[in-house]
C-alpha cells in the first residue's frame, strides 16, 4: 500500500485527518509533527512517500520550512494552512506544490485528502498541450506535472492531429488559439468529425477578444479558459472536467452493466450485438454465439446461500472476461452468460469455449464447508439464422441438449444436429 506522509502538529487535526484517511482513500498514513521528524524521514527514505499533506506552520518551523524540505525530494505536496497569504500562496504554486488549502474546518480536511486519490488518477491520464509558443506550452505542462498528468506537447495544430492520431486514449486536450496555419478553433472542428464531447475532453485558450469562448465552445470544445490564468484556475478547469466525465461513466456503466459481475447486461449486449450481426451478413463475415449456464445454480444457492451463489457468478464471469477479453460477453440473467464471437467459425469456437469450460471446472469458490468446485454448460451456434435473435435461439436450444446429455459439455451446432 502506498504510504501518504501527514505533517501536522495540532492533535485535533490529526485525529480528523486519520480518520478522514482511512475512510475515504486507500493509503497508509505515517504522521509527523516536527521538521526534526520529517528530516530523520527523509533520511530513512524519501522514496516511500506517494505524496504529503503538510501543515505550513510547526512549532520548529514557523515559515514553511517542512514544506521545501519535503519538496527537494519531489514529493507532491499538499498545504494546509491556518491563515491565507495572497503572496505565500502565490509563491507556494509558483513552487510546484499540489495545492494550498486554507484550515477552514473538516470540508477542507476532505478535500486535501480527496487530492490523494485525484493524484494517483491522473497517473493513468494523458493530456497534450497543443501551443506554438514554447513558454506558454512549458508553463502549462509544469502545473499539469505537479498534478502527476501524464503530457504530450504539440506546437500546431497539424502536429496536435497526429499526435492524436497515435494517442487515441488521450483524455483532454488544452488548445491555444493563435497558433500558425491551423488556430485553434478550426483543430477543435476537426478533431471533433473523429472524437466526440465523451471520448476527448478539449479545454480552449486565449488572450484574444471576448467572443473566442463562444466560438471556442461553439467549435465543440468542452471549456474555455482566458489567459493569463492563475494555476488554480487551470488545474480545477481540468479537474472539473475529468471528474464530469467521469461522472458521465459511471452513470453509463449503471446503464450498461450488470450490478454484480461488472459484466454487460442484456440490453447492451443486444446494443452491441445487432450492428455486428448486421455487419457479418451484409459481408459474409463469420458470426458465433455462445449461451453459458452454470449446472446446478439452484443447489447452490439452497445448499451453501445465495452470498455463496453470488461469489460463483462473480468467479465464472471473471474467467468469462478473462477468457473472452477481444469478444462481446455479458450477463443475460440469472446465472446465464452469453458471448458473441465475431470472426471465429465453429472449430475456433469450439475450442476456446472448450478451454474455458475446463477452467471454469478448476474454481475454487471458499465456503464454510470448504472450497466449492461447479461446472457449466454451453450451447454454441455459428447458424446464420434470419435474425440476431434466431442464432441466439438456436444456441440455446444446443444449450439445453448439452444438459440433457448430461451438463458440464459444449454443444454445437455440428454436434446437436
């Protein structure tokens, strides 16, 4: 577990902090109260620290001493202070600190602690800087850097695209307007025939006339941000729009997946399937489909509770994804599964399902009583049929004779016939 070092000298605090810490993020706190205890930490290993949350004001260091000692080891750092200071603040973000929070009671404890989790977040997000003047490109990409971003710079808006075109998960892009060639509006234009508002998130810049945020925002960028800004601003435009698309996500996974595998649900399934279906007739394509039923679900769940049922669909699907990651797989209801596999005739078919119905036989489910083994049985149909629905159908009437014949078996259609 990462360890977040938390410097701070008020007992109070350090209780709300702790509690804070170990409720909302998954980090192991290790605590200061003095710059004599974070230099013996330093010493010992600065490396250990993911970030610190650190206290401006200590009793053997008044003027935020613990903080630049902390930062020479380039430790993301987050202050708390109990008086706000235009300069100091200006100074501290100048600096390279995360941010500088005012103790204003427990909402500002939660939202330094909230910080922690944004930070390791953004380690996995990439953001490109699309400016053709050099200084404005660095200076954004130093207060995206504080905050662990990941950052691609590009000087035009030609480079932007091809850039972008060997970047495809980028998540957000800060656009400058006055650039050579290609400005800024007319790259957002373009880049949005290929990306939409979801899949790349486009925050516009410029010094210009009032107007550019509506142009900007009417081009298809997400948000708009004047210069000169303060680092503040840019970081919470960035933020804010991460986090609504996050939002945005989650509500889209509610939507379309099921609640207790993470797997997909029927409705989507059937979303996704039919334009592939569609596809594969139009162009002669291979087409399979495979329903998945584990035996004897409802002895399961009378024998050891439904908890223990729940934990055998949630290892079955977790094989599923890992069996089937390039293939359309989710849960149709109950314990049934279904998997679409485009591109794979019957052999190919048959035998990775094979496979899978031996792995599935390996689980090891813990219970009360001991470890609990299951099976499953498949039915498979490559059958063309005359709708999605017919192939589906008829792989589940080859499911049913895979029980009949005596479960844990896949069936085919060359088999069942």
């Amino acid at each position: 577990m990462k360890q977040v070092l938390i410097v701070e000298d008020s007992p109070t605090v350090l209780k709300v902090m702790d509690y804070l810490m170990r409720q909302q993020v998954d980090f192991e706190p290790v605590y200061a109260a003095t710059l004599a205890e974070v230099d013996i930490m330093m010493e010992e290993g600065a490396s250990q620290f993911f970030a610190a949350i650190v206290d401006l004001n200590l009793p053997d260091a008044p003027n935020g001493e613990a903080v630049e000692r902390i930062r020479q080891h380039q430790i993301p750092t987050i202050v708390l202070t109990g008086s706000f200071n235009e300069a100091q603040r200006e100074q501290m973000l100048a600096s390279g600190v995360v941010d500088y929070v005012e103790k204003e009671g427990r909402l500002s404890y939660e939202y330094a602690v909230s910080l922690l989790s944004k930070l390791a977040r953004n380690q996995r997000l990439t953001l490109m800087v699309v400016d053709d003047s050099s200084s404005a490109r660095l200076f954004v990409k130093e207060i995206l850097l504080t905050h662990l971003y990941e950052v691609i710079l590009a000087e035009s808006g030609e480079q932007a695209l091809e850039l972008l075109g060997q970047n495809p998960d980028l998540t957000l892009m800060i656009v400058d307007y006055n650039m050579p060639g290609m400005n800024g509006c007319q790259l957002v234009k373009e880049i949005r025939q290929q990306k939409s508002y979801d899949d790349l998130l486009i925050i516009g810049l410029s010094a210009g006339e009032r107007s550019l945020s509506a142009r900007f925002i009417k081009a298809g960028a997400n948000d708009f941000l004047k210069k000169p800004f303060y680092h503040e601003e840019l970081h919470c435009r960035v933020m804010h729009n991460i986090e609504q698309r996050e939002l945005l996500v989650a509500v889209r996974n509610m939507a379309n997946r099921d609640y207790l595998t993470g797997l997909d649900n029927r409705r989507y399934f059937f979303e996704q399937a039919q334009p592939i279906y569609d596809t594969a007739c139009k162009k002669g394509g291979v087409f399979a489909i495979a329903m998945i039923d584990i035996d004897h679900f409802k002895q399961v769940n009378d024998t050891y509770g439904h908890a223990i049922g729940d934990d055998v669909l949630k290892s079955v699907a977790g094989e599923l994804k890992r069996s089937f990651t390039r293939f359309v797989a989710a849960r149709m209801g109950g314990e049934e599964f279904c998997v679409l596999l485009s591109g794979l005739g019957e052999e190919q078919a048959y035998r990775l399902l094979e496979r899978f119905r031996e792995l599935v036989s390996q689980l090891q489910v813990p219970t009360e009583q001991g470890e609990l083994s299951v099976t499953i049985s498949v039915g498979l149909s490559v059958s063309p049929g005359n709708s999605l629905d017919a192939v589906i159908q008829q792989a589940d009437q080859n499911l049913y004779r895979a029980k009949e014949a005596g479960r844990n078996l896949v069936v085919s259609d060359e088999a069942g016939s």
